[in-house]
C-alpha cells in the first residue's frame, strides 16, 4: 500500500461520535458490565465513584496500594477522600509486580487498587488472592475498560468493586458507575442529574464530529460554522457545561449523577458489535505497524475490547504534531505522574509516560479509515526516526 500524502487532510476523532439515530434507539438488554450488574450507581464521572468507595469502604485514615502507572485524577479522588495511596510496580509491558504489591502491604493498607489499563486484563485473579490472604478489599478500575473480560469472566467482576467510565467507549455525553460485587450490600443515594444544559452542550459536540466524520470537507466547514454559532450562545446564556475528560478531581462535582441520556444512548448500542469492530480496527494497526514500532502487546487475548492502540515512540512531541496536522486526534497518554509518587523510583513506568501515543481504533472508523490510520502512523513514525539519525 502506498504511504499516505503529508498533506492528505482527515478527521479521526479520538472518541466515538454520535449518530442521529441513537437519540431514539431502543434499549437492549444488556450483558455487559456495568449494565448487568444487581448493584449499581452511575455517576457523571468515574472518579465519583472512586471517591465514594474510599468513603463506603472506610478506607479513610488508611492507605490505598495503588499501580505506580496512573492517569492521577483516581489519585486526587482517594487523596480527597481521606487515604493515603502508597504506590506498586508496574513493568513496561504493563505487567503488574505481584512480588512488589505483597512487600509492600503494611499495617495501614486498607485495600488494593488494580487498573485495567486500554481493555487488556491485569492479573486480576492474583490480586484477589493477594487481597484475600491478607484481609483487604480489592478495587477494580475499568475506567479504560468497559466491556472487556479476561477470557470469560467480565473485568469489574472479580473485585469487591468495579469501576467504569463509560464516555470512553461509548458515543454518550457522561457517564461513570461504581458496581458492588459479592454478598454484602451499601445503602447508596442515587445521585441528582447533571445540569441539562451541560448533557445537551456534550450530546450537540459528539453529533457535530459525526457530522465531520461522515460529510469530509463540507461536514467539516458546517461543523465549523455552528461550533462557532454555538460558542456564542453558550457564552450568552451562561450556561453551565461541566466538561468531561478533565485532568482533576473537583470536589464541587462529585455528587452528580449520569444523566437519563447517557443510559439510554448507552443501551442502544450493539455492544457485541462495538468490541468486534474495536478488535477488528486494533488487529489491523497490529498487522500495519509492528514493523515500524515493537507492539506493547504482540496480541489481543479473548474478551479484550481495546480501547485505543498503543503506539511505543521515542519522541511523542514530533509524532502527534505530525498526526494532529494530518487530522488524527492521536493522544499523549499518561505523561505526567501524581505529586505523590515518586517518579525515581520507578523507572520503567518513567518510560512509558515518555513512549506511549494512543492511536483510536473505536468503532466509528471503518476500514478505509484505519487505512488512512496507518499510513499517517507509518510516515509519522518513520520521519521521527529519519530525524533522530540526522541528529545523531
């Protein structure tokens, strides 16, 4: 296949859009988690859920064991919340240190915190072994992990609670949820909606990406033109928009619900067919680019719904400049890590925050899409590296 054309413009969102028709689909209903579940909350934001959980559990005053590899909002929320996070390995594959989580249980761990990191499965069933021997809870984050399962069993499940982001995977304007898995029940207060006006600011900007997404140029141009418009109004109006994908935990916000929207929208989906489009987009970058970057993972086990595909680089800056400027809205994931870790000690987590681009594979992109995809990755990747060698 030939390379792309540098100066090809194309528009590939980082997140799916929003058809039309999912406003009035039917809900389904559904086997995934967190919809399947018999005990569960849905809040605007993931991190609700986690600041709850440190409150519900009585995890205050104690420490939280948590992976060294963090996005930082989970660490905020358990700091906010009254815990201590203490930090554990975690390998450049990803890979948890079991070894490292058990030494560093103390008297004041009060619980163990795994992450689920882009859909792929983190040792879960160790980690409930773990947790079990020594007494201790263990909290499931499956923010980056909505309908993956490790072979059968749905992530979210094996822990004593499981957390989702759902505006991750899902076409919808918000939307967390905190499931309470195994016999003992909490009396927990359905939290408020949010505003309307926020929920309808998010619905109108995932339809306007559709628009672009499916129009080409003159989708673009109209998308445009009433982002513009729409900007205007919202300022006017002064309206509320309390915006999703943000970078910190805000307190003000963390007894507000999911909106009604989201659940229906979320519903509607074909779930079974968004992972199998997910896998099918993930296995072609697979098969595209492993010859211009190592794979972070040489597979895609079963039940894994991969949430973007991770692109190992030496220099993020050049390859998502060069992406950004051909239309791909490629992410500079997890850079930075919480205050309250020390980046010293753990240097292969320093190198992924230095290596790792996500690259979408959701199921808006078709496969001409993910051609496009990954032939911009390919150039993008091949100039970081012609450039490197002149350097040197």
């Amino acid at each position: 296949m030939e390379e792309m054309n540098s100066n090809q413009k194309l528009f590939v969102p980082s997140l799916p859009t929003l058809w039309p028709s999912m406003l009035w689909g039917r809900a389904k209903t559904a086997g995934f988690q967190p919809f399947a579940s018999a005990n569960v909350r849905y809040f605007y934001f993931a991190r609700n859920a986690v600041w709850l959980t440190v409150k519900m559990l009585g995890l205050d005053k104690g420490e939280v064991l948590m992976p060294s590899y963090h996005h930082g909002v989970e660490v905020e929320a358990v700091i906010d919340a009254g815990a201590t996070p203490r930090f554990y390995r975690v390998g450049s594959r990803w890979d948890v240190d079991l070894e490292d989580v058990e030494k560093k249980i103390g008297p004041k761990t009060k619980a163990l915190y795994l992450v689920h990191y882009a859909g792929f499965p983190g040792p879960v069933s160790e980690m409930r072994e773990i947790a079990d021997r020594h007494g201790l809870p263990l909290i499931e984050d499956c923010a980056l992990s909505l309908l993956s399962a490790d072979g059968t069993q749905p992530l979210g499940t094996t822990g004593d609670i499981g957390i989702f982001c759902l505006y991750k995977t899902l076409p919808v304007p918000n939307g967390g949820a905190l499931t309470i898995n195994g016999p003992r029940q909490y009396s927990l207060p359905e939290p408020p909606p949010p505003p309307l006006a926020s929920t309808f600011s998010h619905t109108v900007s995932a339809l306007l990406q559709n628009l672009e997404l499916r129009g080409g140029t003159m989708g673009r141009g109209l998308r445009s033109l009433i982002r513009k418009v729409g900007h205007g109004t919202v300022k006017a109006a002064n309206i509320e928009r309390v915006a999703t994908g943000t970078q910190h935990f805000n307190r003000d916000h963390v007894d507000m619900g999911m909106s009604p929207l989201t659940k229906r929208i979320a519903l509607a989906q074909d779930l079974e067919g968004i992972v199998e489009k997910r896998r099918r987009n993930y296995f072609f970058l697979l098969g595209r680019l492993r010859d211009v970057s190592t794979p972070l993972f040489n597979q895609l086990p079963p039940g894994v719904c991969p949430l973007f595909y991770p692109i190992v680089v030496q220099d993020k800056a050049e390859v998502l400049g060069k992406l950004h400027a051909m239309g791909i809205d490629a992410i500079d994931f997890w850079n930075r890590f919480h205050p309250a870790c020390d980046a010293a000690a753990f240097p292969e987590v320093g190198q992924l925050r230095r290596s790792i681009v996500e690259i979408p594979c959701h199921q808006d992109l078709e496969p001409e899409v993910m051609a496009n995809v990954a032939a911009a990755v390919r150039e993008a990747v091949k100039t970081d590296r012609r450039t490197r060698k002149r350097a040197g």
